[in-house]
C-alpha cells in the first residue's frame, strides 16, 4: 500500500474506522472510473474537490456525490457562520498537494497536512453507502454518510449546482 494510504488508514483508524482500503489496477481519479472499478452508481463517489480559501490560503474540501457540480457561491455561504467573509477559488495541483499531501484524484476525507474546512454535499446522506478516494488515484474505501459526517466534521450543505430550464424558470 502507498504510504499516503497508509497515512489515510492511521487516520480512520484513529478515529476508531477500519474500512478496507481497496486498491485497483486502473485509476479511480473520476467519479464514472471509480464507480466502474467498484461496481457502484456514480452518485455514491464521494469525491473531493479542493479550494483555496482567499486570504488565509487555508484548504477548502468540499465532498461531492460523484453525480453533481458543485455551487462554489453555496459552498462559501456553508461557511459563513464559520468564516466571515469567506471567497473560494479552486486550487492548482500544487496547492492540493502541498495542503492536504495527496495528488488531485486521491484526496481522502481524512489525513491531511493541512486541516481543511470541510463542507458535505447533502445529496450524499441520502445514500446508504458512499465510497471515498483512499489516498492514491487508484484507491478507495466504503463508508456510511454519518460516518463520513463524524469523520470530517464537515458542514452539510445544499451545494449541488441545479440546471434551470431556461424557458420555465423551474429545476430540472
């Protein structure tokens, strides 16, 4: 195992988490590889994007269901009773690896260098199981979204960015 994955599985099991960590031999660094690999629907990749919080330069991880954009405008309005006057932008390949110690496509919800704010995509607590990158962009493990949730401490939010149907004005 990497020691990135290593350092992912001492985190979780710290946190008193002991999942098994699987390790495939094509990449799960996109949603749709990773559900492939795995056998699962898309929606249960919890996948995770890094930002850059203006300022203090601290990371964002937002965590997504593999399915959705993400509202860079509701992540920062998650934070805000955290963080005042929190801006996002998302960060550059060495930003996340510098911040969390995972390249882009392996960042695990836990075991950063760098403690990041964390925002949950709420889409994710509706699914009974989820699947997070383990440390490597060929890594995964298996968890609930309350185990994710305690895990993280992250904030859940309405994050997902929802098509409007220009023409009615109504979500599609």
């Amino acid at each position: 195992m990497a020691s990135s994955s290593e350092r992912v599985a001492a985190a979780l099991a710290a946190a008193g988490h002991a999942p098994e960590i699987r390790v495939f031999d094509s990449s799960t660094r996109t949603s749709a590889d990773a559900a492939a690999a795995i056998g699962c629907e898309v929606a249960q990749i919890a996948k995770s994007l890094v930002f850059r919080a203006r300022g203090s330069n601290r990371p964002v991880l937002v965590i997504a269901s593999g399915v959705n954009r993400v509202d860079e405008a509701a992540v920062a309005a998650a934070l805000a009773g955290r963080i005042d006057g929190l801006k996002i932008e998302r960060a550059d390949a060495g930003f996340v690896r510098d911040a969390t110690g995972f390249a882009i496509g392996g960042v695990a919800p836990v075991g950063h260098a760098t403690p990041p704010h964390v925002v949950i995509d709420r889409d994710l607590l509706a699914l009974p199981r989820i699947w997070a990158a383990a440390g490597t962009p060929n890594s995964v493990f298996a968890l609930t979204p309350d185990q994710l949730v305690a895990l993280t401490g992250g904030v859940v939010a309405d994050i997902a960015q929802r098509l409007s149907d220009t023409a009615t004005g109504a979500a599609v």
